[in-house]
C-alpha cells in the first residue's frame, strides 16, 4: 500500500492573498535578512489581516544547524501562535517544518522526526510554506535538511506529518531572483524530477509530475533568466519546481543528491551546483537501469537543447546556463578536495538517495563519482 501526499497548493500570480481567507492571527515567520532586504516579507505583510500579531524570526543560516532549531524553540513557545510560516527558499522552509516539531512537540529529540515516529501533530497550530526560490521543493516534501553542529553532516528528517498544510507558489515571490540563483535553483529542481523518475520508489503518481515539471523548467527559464517580467515563464518554472517537489517527495532522490550533499556540506557549495555538477554522470552511470524513464525525459527538453541521450541533454544544459561542471570550477584546492575524499564518500553512502538508487553503488562507485568531476 502506498501513499501520494502533498499540502493543498494556492499557485498563480496574487496567490499570497490567500492569507486574507485565513482565520489565524498569530503568526510565526521564519525567514532570513536576503527575504527582507528584498521585500518580500512586505509583500506578505501587506496581505494580512490588521489585527494579526507576527513574531518575525529574520535570521536563518544558508545551512541551519540543529542548535539554532532549538534555540528557537523558548520564543516560539513563549509566543503561542496558531500558524507557523516559512517564507524563502529551503533553508528558511526546511527550518520552519522543524520548529513547528518543537513548538508542537517540545519533548521530542529531533532524531525522532521519521516516518517510523506518530508526531501526533497540529495540537496547536498549522504549517504553511511559501518558496522565495524555484528550485528546492520542500514546499511540498516531507522532509527537512538540517545540519549538525560539529562536523557539518546534512540530517535529512523526514516525517508526513512536516507537509505544509498549504504551500503558496506565488511568481511574485521569485520575479526578482538573482540570475546566479534563478539557474542554480532551477537545475536543482531539474535534479529532483530526474531523480524521481528513476528512483526504486518510483511511481505513476510521481512519473506524472516529474515528466511535466522537466518541461515546464527546460521550456521556459531561459525566457525567465532573458525577461524576468515574463510572468507566464517565472510562473511556469516555479510550478514546475513546485512539481519536482512532489515527484521527489513520493518517490525519492538517487545518487546525484546524495554525492551533491556531502559535496556541499564539506565545501559550501550550492545546493542545485553541488547536485548539478553530478547529474550527468549519474544518468550515464544508470542508463541501462533506467532507459525508458530516461528516453521518457528527454523528449520533454525542447528540440534545440535536446541531444541523443539524457546525459548528453543534460550536459548541454548546463553548459548553455554556464553552469559549473568540474571541481576547478568552485575554486577548491586539489590537495583539500584529496584529504577530504573518504569522509565525502561516507557521508554518501549514508544517504537515502544511494539506497534508493536504481543501480547499486558502494565505496568504490562513489569515488569514481568524486573523481569524475575533478
């Protein structure tokens, strides 16, 4: 028996007026200064109601670690709302699903945040999600990345009870996004959908969102990176990562996530850089597993990016975005990339996306990986 879960969606242009239907009036935002500083928090601000009493949390890491979670968790706590909102891309998102856990269920080690574990949640308040990026889908996962303290491991928590109760997929929300961002979030949610087509847990359910949302993102960022006031082409790329998100979430990602995560926790990378940069190597590497997914895709690229096999699609891509594809690319000397080989490839392997993989990998996969792109 399985299960296709997903939060109720508000998409299209002016879709954060929704908060005007809402009956909650206190309200926990947890963003960070990039969201403010662009006017985004405004944005949603202007759309409430003028009794609301907000508590503002403005200072969430680019990789929030377990102790920042928790030291929210007194204010939270202390404040009392009835709606938890995060507002920015999956850091903001991802640390808002965790804090609603500790509001919720402040007796709760974190560790426990499975699908094994009842949470027993939504005692108090309720969750809503709005990305400020169209790219990492955990608008619509279950799953929250959060790292540890001291040597920087990616935890991914995971438990049905994090979905939002709404996500807002507003084009409004990323209209303004930096080109650097607007192409390294779209190719990690180009990851997501390629990744769930192929993953053990695929599904017909999930092939669904993953084959629209390669075309949604292919078809239109590059007239979304040229003409950003294209609303139709921002909006359309910011479902289609909204749809990644989906597939991903019920089906699982595969080796490229899990090589781009310890890739991005030992050097700071990027999210969508760190899985980018492995993408086409892991399609090539399970092509023979996962030929007729991949055929499948690559028809959803449009003609002029499209070349004979999804790896070489895929490849092309990226070189048309200038996107990195060797690690000369990111600056990272030689000689740490060499030290810090065996703890990347543990840390891969430790991932659900290697398990999850349609092709089995071990140690010595994963270093081939790592020694790819150098």
């Amino acid at each position: 028996m399985w299960f296709f879960r997903s939060p109720s969606i508000v998409y299209g242009e002016d879709s954060i007026s929704f908060f005007n239907e809402l009956p909650q009036r206190r309200l926990v935002i947890v963003t960070d200064g990039n969201i403010i500083r662009a006017g985004l928090l405004q944005k949603i601000k202007n759309e409430l109601p003028s009794d609301s009493e907000i508590l503002i949390i403005d200072d969430v890491p680019i990789e929030p670690t377990i102790s920042y979670v928790l030291s929210l968790k007194g204010r939270i706590i202390d404040f009392n709302p009835d709606l938890i909102i995060g507002l920015g891309g999956g850091s903001c998102m991802d640390c808002a699903k965790v804090v609603f856990v500790t509001y919720e269920r402040p007796d709760i080690d974190l560790h426990d945040i499975t699908p094994l574990v009842n949470l027993d949640l939504r005692k108090k308040a309720r969750l809503i999600l709005i990305p400020t990026t169209s790219g990492t889908g955990s608008e619509c996962s279950w799953a929250a990345v959060i790292s540890d303290d001291d040597h920087g491991r990616k935890n991914e928590f995971a438990s049905p009870e994090i979905i939002a109760d709404f996500a807002i997929i507003d084009p409004a929300m990323v209209s303004s996004l930096p080109e650097p961002v607007r192409k390294s979030t779209a190719v990690d949610a180009l990851a997501h959908a390629i990744e769930a087509r192929s993953s053990t847990w695929k599904n017909s359910y999930s092939d669904i969102f993953s084959d629209k949302a390669v075309e949604l993102i292919s078809g239109n960022l590059f007239d979304a990176i040229s003409h950003p006031e294209n609303m139709e082409a921002v909006s359309n790329v910011h479902m289609g990562a909204s749809m990644a998100g989906l597939a991903f979430s019920n089906s699982q990602i595969t080796l490229a996530h899990s090589l781009g995560h310890s890739l991005g926790a030992h050097f700071k990378i990027p999210h969508g850089i760190s899985v980018g940069i492995f993408l086409p190597h892991v399609i090539r590497f399970n092509y023979a597993e996962s030929k007729g997914e991949y055929v499948a895709l690559n028809k959803k690229f449009p003609p002029n990016l499209r070349k004979r096999y999804l790896y070489l699609t895929v490849e092309n891509f990226l070189k048309v975005l200038s996107m990195p594809v060797k690690i000369s690319d990111l600056n990272i000397k030689k000689d740490e990339y060499e030290k810090k080989m065996d703890s990347m490839v543990s840390v891969a392997l430790e991932s659900t996306g290697t398990v999850l993989n349609p092709r089995d990998a071990g140690r010595a996969e994963l270093e081939m990986f790592l020694r790819e792109i150098e």
